[in-house]
C-alpha cells in the first residue's frame, strides 16, 4: 500500500518521535508512505478561530499537494487531519467555497483523493489482522486507556470514523498487538488542546481527570494517536511529570514488532515508559 | 414578530448569516452544556450563549470567557438534537469578538496572532519562534520555562528551520483569505 503523508508541525519538532515511530511502523507493515512535497501548515485552532476561509484555504494547499501525486493521504496527527477532511468536505459539498478555494489555490479539485488519519489508514486500510501476524514480541500484559481525543472522532458527520461516543478502532489495533485495552469513559473528553499554553490552570484540572480515569480503570499507560493529547497528558497533569506514561499508538506497534529504534524513540518522552516495558519484559 | 426586547436583532442576524448555524432552533435541552469540558471554568455554559445569541445580547456574549475557552472539542455540535454546531459558533463569535475589539482572554489572542504570523513567514510553524514570540508578547515569561528546557534536552525544539519553498503561494494565501473577510 502507497500513501501520501502530511507530517504537520509538531511532528518536526515537539512530537518527533511521533513521526520516527510512524514511519518505521509502517515501513514494517509495509506501507509505503511518501511525505507531501512542500507542505505548509493546516492553519490549526488559530486559523479556524480567527479566519474561516484561510482555515479553509491553507489545508486545500496540501491537499492539491496530495491530488498531483496522486496517492490518499495520510495524517497522523489528529488536529492536522481534522483540518484536512473539513476543508475536503466544504470543497465537496459547497459549491460556492469550492470556487473560491480553487481560484486562490489555482487548482481544480478532482475528490479522488481519501484523507485518512494515519490509524484509519492502519487498521482500516490494512486491517488488525494482518497487523497481528506480523506481531513478534506480543505486549502481553500492557493493560492501556486508548484515548481518541476530540478531532479523529468529531465532529461525525464530517469524520465519519468509528463511533463518537464510544470508538474502538484503536483499542482493536492495541488488542491485535497482544496489549488489554481497559474499559473507561474518558476515551474523547477533551485534553484542552492549545489552550494548555494560554489557561494553563483549567487544562490541568481536565488532564488530570483524564489520567486519573486511566488508572482508576487499571491503565498502566495511555495510548494516543496526537501530539498535542499525548503533550497535555504528559505535561499537563497535576502531578507534573510522574505517573502513568502516554505513547503514540505508532510506538507500540513498533514494540510489538520487534523493530530496533524503540529506544530512540521513548528517551524523548518527558515521562520515560522503558520502566514499564521492562517491568513486564517488553523492552527491547 | 419582534424578538428581541433590549437586544440587537442585527447581532442575532449576523451572527446567524456569518456562523451559518440554525442558532433559532435552540430550545435549551442542555445536552451541549452536560457534556461541556470548560463549562465548570467558563462564565456561561454554550446553551446560555445561544440563548443570549438569540435575544441579541451583543455586549454580553461577547465579553464571555465561554467563548474564549471553548476548545472547540466539538463534543456539543456532535450531541446537539438540532444539529447546531455550536463550536463553528464560537469562532464566529471570538472572530467578531477581535473585530470589536472585546477581547476577554487577552493571550489567547496574542497566541492565534502569533501562531499565524509564523505560518505567514515560513510556511509552517516554527515552535521554538513560536513560543518564544508568544511570552514576549503575553508578558508571561517565565511559566512552562521547565518544560521548554527539558523538550530542548531531548532535541524536540530545533532552533532553526528552513521553511517551505513556496512562502510566495502561502503569503498570497494569507493576503488573498484577509480581503474576504
């Protein structure tokens, strides 16, 4: 499987193992992705909140991007992808912007390109099963809170991914890996996304919520598919820096094959999960 | 039939047409407000700011924080019986918040002005630039300082960045998104 892949910000800087544990996982699932040439930025939160047709216009960029190499795309952050689909669905559905985007942009907008966030594109694309056989150390034992967040899920209509209230696409992949999702009501409370920088006080009391809700259902680490959850999760807890680890989903599919560059990718944590995975001796 | 009795039908209508969102067909279930993350927080839980969007209570709606602190989680629009999207309405509440210059959360702001003047530059956000913009300009210099330093010991805040080739297009885009607002 060929897909185009649009990294995003974070994943060049605060969230770079996210983007090694990406791209070696699925170059071990054999899944070719081929980085956006020239990508700009989705515009994030400041975009949406301050200027609709630029929250619209910046992601069809890339998305003109991803229709000239002529692949679907995938994204694995998760407020970049919830950008990307919303801007694919306004040129979809709305005549009007669709006209104006491909005038600024100087592109004509065909629709054959999927947007898929990088876990779709994993399980659903690939599917669990044929992840599982590739499966060679088993995370027997890993008991996790897949946590989804806000932006892979909603809103619905738009992502048309699992269902809002209660996904398990993640926690299917993690159960194909050998790992024991736990059940709890937290899975898409929101971790208060950049607000963490601006009213810091009210996001610690939401993270720490969240995390507690992990451990009070047995979680001995969160699972995430974001840079801007697992940083909050990580950073943004009451009590700062300790407690339970948060991974990128990638990463533990990368344990779960056996693939060497783990270590790299965990010494950038701020709360390292090494100890956990050689407690129950998964570490490489 | 005349709605609004010490309100401005004008901002009701505005606000209608610039959203897009069926604001009048809110009839206060409340489900938007049980499942609202930042509603304990914010001075107003979202079906009180659609009702004060509805009686066209320009200068209260606007001068809440709820409108500042929304996440946009979304969780409201997906569980809304009429299928408001209540976070689409928050944005064109803060936006016409900045055009009014009513602006509650102040670093908010300042961090969606900085964010986007980076990607107007390079193309992609810078973080380190970013945040280092960011406090200059809050005046909050000093907070998070320990977690900026222990993400640059690990190598996840590179200081310099090349950009993207095509600053030209990204400015034009940037130009081009400004006049039809």
């Amino acid at each position: 499987m060929e897909l185009s892949y649009y990294p995003g910000c974070s994943l060049e800087a605060t969230a770079k193992e996210y983007n090694l544990s990406a791209m070696a996982a699925c170059k071990a699932l054999g899944i070719e992705l081929k980085e956006l040439e020239d990508w700009i930025c989705c515009g994030a939160t400041s975009a949406h909140s301050t200027n609709q047709k630029l929250a619209l216009t910046l992601p069809a960029q890339n998305l003109a991007q991803a229709q000239n190499m002529g692949l679907d795309l995938a994204i694995p952050c998760a407020a970049c992808y919830n950008r990307m689909k919303r801007t694919d669905h306004a040129l979809k559905t709305d005549e009007e912007k669709r006209a104006e985007i491909e005038e600024i942009i100087d592109f004509k907008y065909t629709g054959e390109i999927k947007v898929m966030s990088l876990l779709e594109a994993i399980v659903n694309g690939l599917g669990t099963k044929t992840v599982a056989e590739k499966v060679t150390r088993p995370l027997q034992g890993l008991k996790l809170a897949c946590y989804y967040g806000c932006l892979l899920v909603r809103p619905p209509q738009i992502t048309c991914f699992d269902n809002p209230e209660k996904p398990m696409t993640m926690d299917n992949l993690m159960k194909a890996l050998g790992a024991e999702p736990v059940k709890w009501s937290y899975k898409t409370d929101c971790c208060g996304a950049s607000l963490a920088l601006t009213a810091s006080s009210t996001v610690e009391k939401w993270v720490t919520r969240i995390i507690d809700m992990a451990e009070e259902a047995g979680a001995q680490a969160v699972v995430t598919a974001c840079p801007l959850c697992q940083s909050n999760l990580e950073m943004r807890r009451k009590n700062r820096l300790s407690g339970i680890p948060v991974f990128y989903f990638t990463e533990l599919i990368g344990v779960a094959l056996g693939l060497p560059d783990t270590k790299n990718w965990f010494v950038k944590h701020l709360i390292d999960p090494a100890p956990l995975l050689r407690a129950l001796s998964l570490a490489c | 039939m005349e709605v609004c009795l010490n309100g401005s039908r004008s901002f009701y209508e505005t606000i209608r047409a610039k959203s897009g969102q069926p604001i009048e067909l809110c009839f206060q279930c409340q489900k938007c407000a049980t499942g609202c993350t930042m509603a304990a927080d914010a001075d107003h839980t979202p079906n009180q700011i659609l009702r004060m969007v509805q009686l066209g209570l320009q200068e209260k709606v606007l001068n809440s924080n709820s409108i500042w602190l929304c996440s946009s989680c979304e969780t409201c629009g997906a569980r809304c019986p009429n299928g408001i999207d209540i976070a689409e309405l928050m944005d064109t509440l803060k936006e016409t918040a900045v055009e009014t210059n009513m602006i509650r959360e102040k670093n908010v702001n300042i961090f969606n002005n900085v964010f986007l003047d980076s990607v107007k530059s390079m193309g992609r956000v810078h973080e380190v630039m970013m945040m280092a913009n960011y406090k200059l300009k809050s005046g909050d210099l000093f907070s998070d300082l320990d977690f900026g330093l222990a993400m640059f010991a690990k190598g996840k805040m590179p200081l310099f960045t090349k950009g993207v080739k095509a600053r030209d297009k990204v400015r034009q885009i940037f130009e081009r998104c400004s006049e039809y607002k």
